[in-house]
C-alpha cells in the first residue's frame, strides 16, 4: 500500500496495492534463473541435448578425477542439479554455492584454452549469483 498526504498534512492509506520493489524483483529474476538453469543444464547432463558434455572438461581435470570424462560429467550434473535446488530453498547460501562452482567451470574452461567467451559470459553470471547471495541476504531467503 501506498500512503498519500492529505490537504492537512496527514498522511492516508490507499486502496491500491503498491508495485513490487525493484530489488525483490531483482532478487526473484536471479532466484528463478539460478533455480531453473542449473538444475536443466545438470539433467541435460544424462541426456546431452544441448551439446557433447565431455569436450568441456579439461583434460588437467579429467586427469586428477577417478573415472571417465562421461562419468565426471555425470557427477557434475548431479551437483549442479543440488544446486539449484539449494538456490529454491535457501538463496542466501544458494548463490554462493553457485559463485563458487562457477568459478570452478571457469578455471576448467580456462584450462582448456579455446572458451575464453565463454569464460567471461560464466564470470558474468558469477558475479549475478553473487549479487543473488547479497539481495537474499536482504530479504533474509
């Protein structure tokens, strides 16, 4: 609700409900991507849809983790998964949680040598998870 002052100063309630705040709606904008795109990029790990998983690790990590590339990949869905789902139910861990593992895939992507684009695209969305950490924070989610 908004209030209105009046001719003699005092100030009114009006009926009309108030538009939302632009930072909740910042906070809901980056609480809906940081949900749903971690969670479908980790499915898209079991069914590769969008692209071949495995050419994106780097063979420095593929080295120092057990297993296969196919198998890490399957790992790195799950976690991704967990994390958005972390991100729907507590945000202001959430975005941190996020933070941290995209900088992970940066310094991978990094390694490999031919993703610089997309290395500064994730480090974008690394500093909107953080921003996500701080407005949940605000919003005590």
């Amino acid at each position: 609700m908004t209030t209105h002052a009046t001719t003699g100063g005092t100030p009114t309630r009006s009926t009309q409900p108030s538009p939302p705040q632009p930072a909740h709606q910042a906070f809901m904008l980056l609480r809906t991507v940081f949900t749903v795109a971690p969670i479908l990029f980790g499915l898209d790990k079991f069914i590769e849809v969008l692209t071949d998983w495995e050419g994106y690790l780097a063979p420095e990590i593929n080295d120092i983790v057990p297993g296969t590339a196919h198998q890490a990949m399957l790992l790195v869905g799950v976690v991704e998964i967990a994390a958005g789902v972390l991100v729907a139910i507590l945000p202001r861990i959430g975005g941190y949680v996020v933070a941290a593992w995209l900088a992970g895939i940066i310094i991978n992507l990094l390694l490999i040598g031919n993703y610089y684009d997309i290395a500064l695209r994730d480090f974008g969305l690394l500093v909107a998870a953080l921003a996500l950490g701080r407005l949940a924070a605000a919003y005590r989610r």
